[in-house]
C-alpha cells in the first residue's frame, strides 16, 4: 500500500495493458529459404523449357496416340486389373486378419504361412506361376479326394491370361491388406471389447459393428496408397502377354520406334488415373475422420474459397 500511494504521490500511473489487436507477431526473416526457393524455381523452369522445346520429344506423336483406341483398350484393361485384383485383395485380407487372429492356433499358423509364402516371394513368380499352372496340372477337377472326379475341366479353359493375373495381383495383395487390417483391429482400444461382450454382443457382432468400423480410421490410408500402388503394379501382366496399358503401348513403340513419346503417353494416363485415386482417398479419410479430430482437413473447393476470402480483405485494405 505504501509503494502505491508514493507512486500515486509523485505522480507516476502504472502503464495499462497494450490491447490483443494492437500485437503483432512478425515472422523471423529467413532470407536463406528465400534464395533457395529462388533457385530450384529457377531451375525447375529451365529443365521444364528444356524439356519441352527439344524437337526429339516429338510432341505431335504424343498427341496423335493420346487417345489412339488401342491405348484406351489397354487403359480400360488396367483399370479393370485393379479394380478386381483389389477387391480380391482388400476381402481376402479381412478374412485372412480375422482368421490370422483366431484363437485356434492351427489356423492361425496356416494363415501365418499363406502370408509368409506369398508376401516373401516376388510377384512377377506368382504371375508366371499361375500363367504356367497347366504345365503341371492340366486339369482340374471336383470330386472326392483319392475318389471319383464328378466335374472336370482344363485348367488353360479355367485360367485364362486374364484369370491369371487377377490371381497373381489379388492374393498377393490379399497377404499385404491382412496386415493392414490386423494393425487396424489392433489399434482399436481393448475396452471397446470389453463393453460390447458386457452388452451381450457375440464376436462376430463386436468385430462387425464395433471394432471394423474404429479400425477404418487406421485401415482406409495404407489401403488407398496400395490401391495407388497396384495400378502400377498391373504394368507386371506384360510378363503373361495381358494387353493393359504399358503392354499396348509398348506393342506400338516396337513398331513405329518412337519409345520416349510413347512413354509419355504412358505416364500421361498414369497420372491421370493415380490423381484420380487420390481425390477419392483424401474424401474417404475425411468421412472416416469424423470424431477422431475437432476439425476435419478442408477440401480443395474450401481451400480456393478461404484462399480467394483472404485475397478481397487483403485488397480491401
């Protein structure tokens, strides 16, 4: 009190607190990061106008098979491949995770080992492996084991060029989304167990409409960067003559000898088909956000409207 009325005495107030508006943070000046964006902008533009000026790039060639019907066929054929080797993949993972983690150790150790073989072996050899089925075993029948044989049919008739590699990519995948999955049901906390059995809910029901769908959380982006990565992967099935995408376009350029602009088709529609991928998996991972964070990621429409909003109040000022 004495300290205060001296101040007051000699005349001196104590200074108020500066407004929140009125304070401003100035960023740490970086002119390093700035030179450097600088130059690989620079850089980037000149490998750019390299690139695109050099008459052996044959731009014309480009344009003139961009959507020659034979590509669109090869193109249709690998959207095909990765749709169904992913769907094989993606059911055949559930079921080998669920199985992986079942309380019979026999099957569980089976499951172990159809995961084992078939992520440690290479998957251009199970491609190979199912294309040449038949040379030792040329038939296939349905019967009674060491009995009589009620159905029998070729096994070229039953597996075609394209059974074969939906095969070979599906369950190759199938070993992969098993342990994709098997991390997503492990990740979802125990005592969410605990309260369905507490409710009276079978396993079955906890797994179906408790665990699986916390674990899509975790599951959904490893699944879509395998999605993105298995129609790559298709470019494989050129090895048992599957006219996807790559094999037809590799079919024109050892005709006409024009490898590099052919491949920029290829790259072309690549791009286009992974871009395509990536929207879909971005929505996905927003939808199955909801609840795990206070504020879902914005989309690209809420980015270009934030962006342009921020744009009129900086020109208004």
């Amino acid at each position: 009190m004495t300290a205060v009325r001296d101040g007051a005495e000699a005349g001196t107030a104590a200074p108020a607190p500066a407004p929140a508006d009125s304070v401003r943070a100035v960023p740490l000046r970086r002119p390093g990061l700035r030179i450097a964006a600088v130059a690989l902008v620079f850089l980037l533009v000149f490998l750019l106008e390299g690139w695109i000026t050099n008459p052996r790039m044959r731009w014309g060639t480009v344009g003139e098979f961009l959507f020659s019907p034979v590509i669109m066929e090869g193109l249709r054929t690998t959207l095909l491949l990765t749709v169904l080797a992913m769907t094989l993949g993606i059911v055949g993972g559930v079921l080998l995770a669920v199985l992986r983690m079942s309380r019979n150790p026999i099957l569980a150790n089976l499951i172990w080992c159809y995961i084992w073989v078939f992520r440690g072996t290479p998957l251009l050899v199970q491609l190979l492996f199912w294309y040449f089925l038949s040379a030792i075993l040329p038939k296939v029948g349905l019967g009674v084991p060491w009995g009589p044989t009620f159905v029998e049919v070729e096994t070229n008739t039953l597996i075609t060029q394209m059974a074969a590699a939906v095969l070979g990519l599906g369950l190759h995948e199938a070993a992969y989304m098993a342990e994709i999955v098997r991390a997503g049901i492990t990740s979802v906390d125990d005592g969410q167990n605990e309260a369905a059995q507490a409710l009276g809910m079978t396993r079955r029901q906890t797994l179906r409409r408790i665990v699986l769908p916390q674990a899509l959380r975790i599951i959904i982006p490893p699944t879509g960067n395998q999605a993105i990565s298995m129609l790559k992967t298709t470019s494989l099935v050129f090895a048992i003559a599957v006219p996807e995408l790559l094999t037809s376009i590799q079919g024109i350029y050892s005709r006409n000898f024009q490898q590099v602009p052919l491949l920029m088709v290829a790259c072309f529609w690549y791009l286009v088909a992974t871009s395509v991928l990536n929207v879909g998996q971005f929505y996905l991972e927003r939808r199955y956000g909801r609840g795990s964070s206070r504020a879902l990621p914005p989309t690209p429409l809420q980015r270009l409207r934030a962006a342009a909003r921020k744009n009129r109040e900086e020109t208004s000022r």
